[in-house]
C-alpha cells in the first residue's frame, strides 16, 4: 500500500546497533544539567553539575514557597504507569497543584466514564482477543499504537472478529475494516445519537443488564427520539440504511462488542458528549462488564493479593484549594490530574492565587497545547521554570533549568501495576549506562528531595524504591528477572455481571448524573449542527503516525529518515478544482501569522471538509539539526486555542480551527 507522500514505512530492518546510534549517541540531546543566563529561550546557557543544579532548583523552590506558599508551585507530567513517585514529591512540596497531560489527550474520556459508572476510562479494559465486533471512532488503533491493543485486535481478527472504523479519513487500520464510515469532521455525536435511537427503536439492547443497571433509561428514550438515522445522514454523511445495518450487525455481536471510547479526543467542545454516548451503547448492547467487550480492570486485591505500596500515600494531602479550580470550582470534574490550561489561566490572572514555579516533567507544553506564542507569554510570569526531559523540546528551551534524562535504555523505573483481566507487576531495567551525564527519573527526584531536606524520598538506590514497594506483597524483586513482569493470576479473570455495583450514588449507570446536572451543564446534550467551513477553509484535523512519538522523536536519525515531514492529506476533489497535485509543495496558514510549508498528499479517501496532519513537526529547538524546517507544527496554527475547551469534559477542543492551504 502507498503510505501518504509515497513513504513506505518500515522499509528497512532496524538493529539494536541503529536504536543505539540513533538515541544513545544523539549528541544533540541534552547531556548535562543547564542554567539559563540570557533571556528566556535566548539560548544562553550555563553548564552545570548535578548538585548545582540541584541545589539551585531546591534554593529557588524555598524561596519562592517562603514568599508566595508552597501552593505557588506547579507541577505537570505524563501520567501513565510510572507517576507514583512524582505524586509523591509533589505532594510532599505540599502544593495541590499536581497536573498531567491528559487536558489535551483522554479528559473528556475520563469523565464521561466518571459521570456514567462513577469509576475512570481505566476501569474497564478492552479485552479484544474475545471481542466478536470492535468499533473504532476516532481512533486509528494500527498507526497510533499501544502494542497490547494492537496484537489483542490482530488475535480477534483472525478468529472472525469484525471491524467498523469511523473515520474522516482512511486510516491503515480502515483497510482492514469490515465496515468503513468516513464521517463529516465534528459530526460523530450526531452519528452515535442515531445508533442509540436505532438501538432503543428495534429493541434490540440487553434487556436483562439494562433493566438493572440502568438509571434512565426513560430519559434517554425520550432524548433520542428526534435523532433517527434519517436526521444523521443529513449531519453525518452516512447513510440511514448503512447506519440500521450496523446496528444490526452489532445486537447479534453482543455483548462481545467493544466500541472503543477513544483515546485522543480533546478534539471538539462535544467530544465529551461522543465519548459519553459511546460508554452508553456498550452499556446498552450489555458489553460493560463482558468477556469480549469492556471488561472489568481487575486488581491484584482481586487476585487475593496485595497491591504494590504507594509511595504517594506517605504524605497527607495538601490542604490548599487547586489553582485550576478542580475540585472546588468545578466541582464535576476528577481532580487527581486536574486541568492545566485552566492553571496557565490561573498564572496569567494570579487568581485564585499567584503561581510562580512551574516544573515541567516529561511533557512539553509549549507543543502540547495550542497556541505556543501566547503560552509564552503566560509562562514568562513565572520566576522558575524546569524541564525534566531527554530530548530538546520548545518548552526545555524556554525553561531556566534543564535536567537532563537518561532514555528509557539507560535508565530503570519505579514499579507499575497493570488492571485487566490478567493483572501483573512490571519493572522496566536499565540495559546499558548512561552515555552522557544525564540520569533516570528516580534519581532526579532523589536528587531534588535530597536538596530540600525531604528524606522519605531521598533514596540512593532503586532497589530501595523497588523494596519498599514491594513489602508485603510476596513479590521478591528477582521474580521480574525472567520477563520483567509478574503475573498475579493464571487464568483470566472476569466479573460476575449478575453482581456489578457502580460508584455512582445509585450504584448503578447514571444516564443523568447529578453533579454535572448541579453544575449546570446537561447530561445529555441536545445535538448541535457543526458548521462547514467557508470556501477555501479546511478543519484542522490531527493525529499520530506510527514512526513517531508526539514531536519528540522528529530529531532521531533513523525515525526522521522513515518520515521526514508531515504531508498535508487533502481531498482529490477539492485538490484538482485548487490545481494541487499529489506531491506538490504547499503552505498551510491559519488564523494568525504563523505559515507552514509541506507537500500536498492528495487522496479520495479524506472528507473534503477537512485537511489532516501528522502532530509534531516544524518546532525544532536550535541544537537539533535534523528536525529543521521538516513540515508544518499544527499547534502553531490553533490561535486562540488555550481558550477553547469543553466546559462538560474539561478537555482542550484541538479541531475547531480552520485553516487555509496555497499551492506554492
Ligand atoms: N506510533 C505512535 N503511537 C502512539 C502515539 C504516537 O505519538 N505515536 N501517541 C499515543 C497517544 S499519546 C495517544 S493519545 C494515542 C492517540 O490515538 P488515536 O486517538 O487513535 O490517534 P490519532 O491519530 O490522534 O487519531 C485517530 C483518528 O481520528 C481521526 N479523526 C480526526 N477527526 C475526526 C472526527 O471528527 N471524527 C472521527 N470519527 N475521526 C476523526 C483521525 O483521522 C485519526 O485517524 O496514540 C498513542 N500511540
Ligand atoms: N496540536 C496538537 N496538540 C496535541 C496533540 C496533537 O495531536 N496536536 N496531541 C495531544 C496528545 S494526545 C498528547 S498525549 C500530548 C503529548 O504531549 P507531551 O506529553 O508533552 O509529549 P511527549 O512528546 O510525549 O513528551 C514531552 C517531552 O517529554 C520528554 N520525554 C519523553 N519521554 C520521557 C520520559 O520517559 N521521561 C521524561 N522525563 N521525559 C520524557 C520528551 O523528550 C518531550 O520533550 O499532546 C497533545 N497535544
Ligand atoms: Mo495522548
């Protein structure tokens, strides 16, 4: 198959030698802790040792907590298996204010699962290698990949297993699909509103679950009486016969059907609305719970075992109210994580309090959110500003420290805990030494707690870290040496679906949840029509390709050689009528000054509303060479877009900006 621009990916064997060259030797990553001396982003830099660094960071730190509180600091990271330790140091500065990225990845997933079973997305797992139909709507699972999910599918494919992707346009993983949908961008709510009508309209739902564990089911049948798939196909593009025949194909599939609830969908200011609705027809055709469908996340509790020790309960929780309003303003939303956007609200507004340190670990927020010029601005506010990373990114080189981290070969990390139908331990090791002066993750945060007096975190090993959270588990830590991972069951593990009790305030799905109702914001949405854009305007749409990861690999040798620029995907109709030619050199501009040059891959099979892009490219910091001027950054072209997220799911709305395209 032709990948977009003619690249073909995957078209030489990589070594262990290249992976070696292409990360380890990077000479421009980087290699040693630096302290700004110029200008903010001048790139004026002082060299310094590791206990500089260190103490200069915990020096600012108690300053900045002596003057303004230690709810002046700010913290965001990535989330993810690893943020145990983070949390923990976090809450020992005794600042509220602990942030990850997810206000620009999975929020809105998030809550529509909290508003709908009182638990998080991470409650239930996609258990695909039972799955007997899998719907994927705005997820491209085979090029925006997590490996388990991937393999999990290709296993359920194999055995019969049938796939509807919907899409704006065809994905790799849409030519494996059994059904294809490409959809008017931003028109997916409408799509899943007449699936539950059809649903609800032939009777074809669980009757036994829904019965009982339905609260609403009344409310939602009346809600969704004027969304026929005869309304949609006006919305959607998708025919009301094609739309009737899916839902038929996926009664006969249940409850062995997973609709996947998304993963990247800070996309639209509905985007919570399509997430909710997805969770509830895998409610409806009974899947919640199902072997096959979204299965419950089991724990090592259920195993009969005991859960690796948290190194985050060691401290109390801060009592400070959060700065984003999380919790306490917004009262709807889950406040682990928090918002950070609406944190940078509150840097710029100094309200509810000023914000004055912000460390920024393994997350790059300057290309991670939108509109990076006026981030800038924002963050300029603050008296310090750390970056805890491996690669250059924007944001490390607009910080005033960088600390540099080892990747992931050279380093180990804190044990993580996997749910799902087999839960188990897993320990990441390190594979060589560091071939710079940079460390692991656990030795940074070591080193800063060392240098701020706090000594439950001042571990000088990571057998230490290991053992503590070991204790009492009956794990020894040689019982990760065979596969780095420990099993806490043998068999697949599944729950008694006559039994399920949510932690709603009913114990059951909450089709109309009070908090979000308390907040004033409606949980079902009447639907509102999207606009088409002007002539000669495109939606911005985005996503991943399977070479890259984010924008931070685009300066790797081997990778940017497999893809050296983002392609601009534009429809074959819409290009002949502008002259655009496969191929052809292109610039994309939005609604501010910022323009992007690239090439044009022009195809049938994209909506000719939108024009689509790889996410990450064209923000090359100065020492990476290789990243330089390679196509178009799309975050450069959401002007405005801190402003523009969704007040139901709280997350970063990154498709409502229209962009122009020129033939050059
Ligand atoms: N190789 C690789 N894998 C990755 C990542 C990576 O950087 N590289 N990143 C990881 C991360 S952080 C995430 S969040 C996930 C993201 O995983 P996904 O969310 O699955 O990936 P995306 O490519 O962002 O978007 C999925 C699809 O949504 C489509 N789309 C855009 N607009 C619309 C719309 O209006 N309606 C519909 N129905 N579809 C639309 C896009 O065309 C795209 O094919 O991937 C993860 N996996
Ligand atoms: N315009 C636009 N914005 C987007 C997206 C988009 O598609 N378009 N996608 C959104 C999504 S889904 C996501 S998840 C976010 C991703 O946004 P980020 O989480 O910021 O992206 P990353 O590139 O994964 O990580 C940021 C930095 O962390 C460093 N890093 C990577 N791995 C490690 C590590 O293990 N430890 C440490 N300490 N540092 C590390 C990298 O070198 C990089 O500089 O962006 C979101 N924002
Ligand atoms: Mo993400």
């Amino acid at each position: 198959m032709k990948k977009p621009g003619g690249q073909v990916y995957g078209k030489k064997i990589f070594y262990l030698r290249d992976v070696y060259f292409s990360l380890i030797e990077d000479a421009e990553r980087p290699q040693y802790p630096l302290i700004r001396e110029g200008k903010r982003g001048e790139g004026k830099w002082r060299k310094a040792s590791w206990d500089e660094a260190f103490s200069y960071v915990a020096e600012k730190l108690k300053d900045i907590t002596a003057q303004y509180g230690a709810r002046s600091i700010l913290w965001s990271d990535r989330g993810g298996p690893f943020a145990d330790l983070n949390k923990a140091f976090v809450k020992a500065l005794g600042t509220p204010n602990y942030c990850n990225h997810d206000a620009t990845c999975a929020r809105n997933v998030q809550h529509a699962a909290l508003s709908l079973f009182g638990f998080g997305r991470k409650g239930v797992v996609y258990d695909f290698k039972n799955a007997k139909h899998v719907i994927l709507q705005t997820r491209n699972i085979f090029e925006a990949i997590n490996v388990s999910e991937c393999v999990g599918l290709m296993d359920a494919l194999e055995k019969g297993c049938k796939l509807t992707v919907i899409d704006v346009r065809a994905t790799i993983t849409a030519g494996k699909a059994d059904n294809f949908f490409l959809i008017r961008p931003g028109t997916d709510y409408a799509f899943n509103l007449a699936v539950i009508h059809e649903i609800l309209a032939k009777e074809y739902y669980d009757k036994k679950f829904v019965n009982k564990y339905f609260n609403g089911l009344q409310e939602l049948r009346s809600f969704v009486e004027p969304y026929s798939p005869e309304w949609a196909e006006q919305e959607t593009g998708i025919s009301a016969q094609a739309i009737k025949e899916f839902v038929q194909e996926l009664a006969a599939a249940s409850p062995s059907v997973i609709w996947h609830p998304g993963w990247n969908n800070a996309r639209y200011k509905d985007s919570f609305y399509v997430s909710r609705t997805i969770y509830i027809i895998n409610a409806l055709l009974g899947s919640i719970g199902a072997k096959g469908g979204l299965a419950w996340a089991m724990t090592p509790k259920d195993c009969g075992r005991k859960g690796l020790n948290s190194l985050a309960a060691l401290f109390p929780k801060p009592e400070e109210k959060r700065a984003d309003g999380v919790g306490w303003k917004y009262k709807h939303f889950d406040a682990g994580p928090g918002l950070l956007h609406l944190a940078f609200k509150a840097i710029e507004e100094e309200d509810p309090y000023p914000l004055k340190a912000y460390l920024c670990f393994r997350h790059d927020p300057l290309m991670a959110f939108p509109d990076p010029e006026r981030l800038k601005q924002i963050l300029d506010k603050l008296e310090l500003i750390v970056s805890i990373t491996f690669s250059w990114s924007e944001t490390a080189w607009f910080a005033d420290v960088v600390l540099p981290l080892s990747p992931y070969l050279e380093r180990e990390s804190i044990l993580a805990t996997k749910k799902g139908v087999k839960p188990h331990f897993i320990r990441r090791q390190r594979v060589v030494e560091p071939r710079y002066n940079t460390k692991a993750e656990w030795e940074i945060i070591a080193g800063l707690a060392k240098a701020l007096g706090i000594e439950q975190l001042s571990f000088n090993s990571i057998e230490e870290i290991w053992n503590f959270q070991l204790e009492g588990t009956g794990v020894k830590i040689e019982d990760f040496n065979q596969n780095g991972m420990v099993m806490l069951t043998d068999k697949p593990l599944y729950i008694d679906r006559d039994n399920l009790t949510f932690k709603t305030p009913s114990g059951k799905i909450e089709i109309i949840n009070p908090k979000w109702e308390e907040a004033g914001i409606p949980s079902l949405k009447p639907y509102e029509s999207k606009p088409s854009p002007e002539e000669g305007w495109f939606r911005l749409t985005i996503g991943r390709s399977p070479v890259h990861t984010q924008g931070h690999t685009i300066n790797n040798a081997l990778l940017v050689e497999q893809m050296p620029e983002n392609v601009v995907w534009i429809n074959k109709e819409v290009a002949d009528k502008m002259g655009i030619q496969d191929g052809d050199l292109i610039e994309v501009s939005g609604a501010n000054g910022y323009k992007g040059k690239t090439r044009a891959f022009v195809t049938p099979f994209i909506h000719p509303e939108a024009i689509f892009m790889v996410h990450g490219f064209d923000s090359a910091t100065p020492p990476e060479t290789k990243a330089r001027n390679r196509g178009v950054a799309d975050h450069k072209l959401m002007t405005g877009g801190l402003d523009i997220w969704d007040p139901a799911g709280g997350a970063i709305a990154l498709q409502e900006h229209f962009v122009q395209i020129k033939k050059l």
